[in-house]
C-alpha cells in the first residue's frame, strides 16, 4: 500500500504488492513479480517516444543472431520444417525473416501498420492487427512466439488463454523478455535507488510508446506460464549485448556527449568478457510445451 491507500494485487500469487520507490513502480514479495504503471500518461508521460529505424538498424544482427541460437534450441525439440509459425508483436517482421530460412511457415501479427508496412513491403506475411484477430481466429499454429512483447502486455492470462486455443496439441510457446533476474537490471535498480535513475527507466521504456510493464524473474514466468495451461520444457538466454556496432549504438540518439559516450564504450569492453560468461544474464527465454 503506498501513501494514498491504494492496494494493488499480484496477477501471479494474487498478494498484495508492496510500493517502491517509484510511485509507477510495484513489487511482490512473495513471488517476486516487480509491476508498473507506465500504461498511464500520468507516468509515462505525453510526449512519447516512438519506434526509430537508426534503432533498429544496430540491433538487426544482434536480433537475427538471438533468432538462430532461439530456432536452434527449439529444434532439440521439434523438426521445424514445414511447421507454422505465429509470431505475435512481429514489428517488421525480422524474426519471420530468420524463421523462413529454417523452412518454418511464418505468420506474423502487428498492431502498428506504419512498422507492420515495412515488413509487408518485403514480401513478408503479415496481418496487421491486435491479437487474437479474425485474419487468424481459424488457423492452427504449432509455434507461437512472443519476441520482446510479452512484458509489455496489460493482461498475460486473457493473451495466453487465446494462445493455448490457437496451438495445435503438442505446440510450442516460445517467450523472450527482459528479466529482473539480470545484472543490468539488478545494477540499475540500485543506481536507482542512489538516485541515478536514467538507466532504469530506460530498461522499464518509460517515456516510450509501449513501456514495459512487468518486469519477470525466471521463477514467476513460469508459475504464470504453467497456469495456463503449458510446460516449461527449456529455458536459456540471449545476449542484450555485441561489440559490434556498440559505439554507434551508444551513439544513434545524439544524446551523449563524445566524452560520456567513449567512456561507456570502453567501460563495456573491460566487462564485456565477465558479463558474457559469468554475470547473470538479462534476457531469458523459455520454451514451453502446450500440456
Ligand atoms: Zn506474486
């Protein structure tokens, strides 16, 4: 409860969450899901950041890598030639790109026609939509995906339950998403708390078109997860981070000066080798089995 009597409930464990620092920002101590308010203006703000291409342009190997090494695991479990695939909050569509080199049928759902029209212009099959949508309602898919989208969703139950019934017996679900599990997550929440916040709201997207809003550890998604109906039968990470690019990356908002920026750049190079192989990761993935 926080100063204004106002009570909030775990969508996971059903407790009661508990106020942190940020008045947006919640936590459940029982199961350790940390929520936010960020879908109200009054704390996300109104001028909003949207989607940049410069963006997404530095991340596009880093993407298509994460995408192989995510196909790849599933392809422990499942031949994936010929299967079809949902991937839901497909942006433009990278992922559906990787997914036809591995022989997948890949279908693709995204609310935003402005990111949705770039992928379509590459031939790519994508209903421009909010799942679940009529375009689909019909089909039978054996995958489903949710890259980066997941934590972004007001209602994860309602979207799983429409997700259970679309899956063929014997799909998969596949999750990515940030986790508050991460070093980085973990070391921004306590520059937070010694009041340097940039870095944190920047990983909760606040002050962007979609803010996150649930942050999951390993343990909580799953609980939420098997609710619904699906079994946890693998869980590895990505890497949020490449050399490659990083400096531009640092650089693509103009935002940081040149100083601030080489220094960054070089811190993250001495840590690179130790947040790589040993720290905690900060992007999870588990793939579950429609039970
Ligand atoms: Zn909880």
């Amino acid at each position: 409860m926080n100063s204004k009597g106002i009570q909030y409930v775990c969508i996971n464990c059903e407790n009661t969450l508990k106020s942190l620092e940020e008045e947006w920002l919640w936590h459940c101590q029982s199961c350790g899901l940390d929520v936010s308010l960020l879908d109200n203006e009054k704390y996300n703000g109104k001028d909003v950041i949207g989607w940049t291409e410069s963006a997404s342009l530095f991340l596009k190997e880093l993407r298509e890598n994460n995408a192989c090494k995510l196909l790849d695991l599933l392809s422990q479990y499942t031949d994936l030639k010929g299967k079809k695939l949902l991937d839901i909050g497909c942006a433009a569509g990278w992922f559906l790109s990787v997914a036809e080199k591995y022989q997948l049928i890949a279908i693709g759902i995204e609310p935003d026609t402005g990111i949705a029209q770039k992928g379509l212009d590459k031939g790519l099959d994508i209903k421009t939509a909010i799942f679940p949508d009529e375009s689909i309602i019909d089909s039978k898919f054996d995958i489903v995906t949710f890259n980066d989208v997941f934590e972004h969703i007001k209602e994860p139950f309602t979207i799983l339950s429409d997700v259970h019934q679309q899956l063929n017996e014997d799909g998969y679900l596949i999750i990515n998403l940030p986790t508050s599990d991460g070093f980085i997550y973990r070391l921004s929440r306590f520059l937070s708390k010694l009041c340097y916040k940039p870095l944190f709201h920047r990983l909760w997207q606040k002050g962007y078109v979609s803010p996150h809003l649930y942050y999951y550890s390993n343990t909580n998604l799953k609980s939420l997860v098997e609710k619904c109906g699906f079994k946890l039968v693998a869980k590895d990470h990505l890497d949020i981070l490449q050399i490659k690019n990083l400096y531009q990356r640092i650089n693509h908002e103009g935002k940081i000066n040149r100083i601030v920026s080489s220094t960054l750049y070089f811190s993250i190079i001495l840590v690179y080798p130790l947040y790589k192989y040993v720290l905690p990761p900060d992007i999870m993935v588990h793939i579950y089995r429609k039970d």
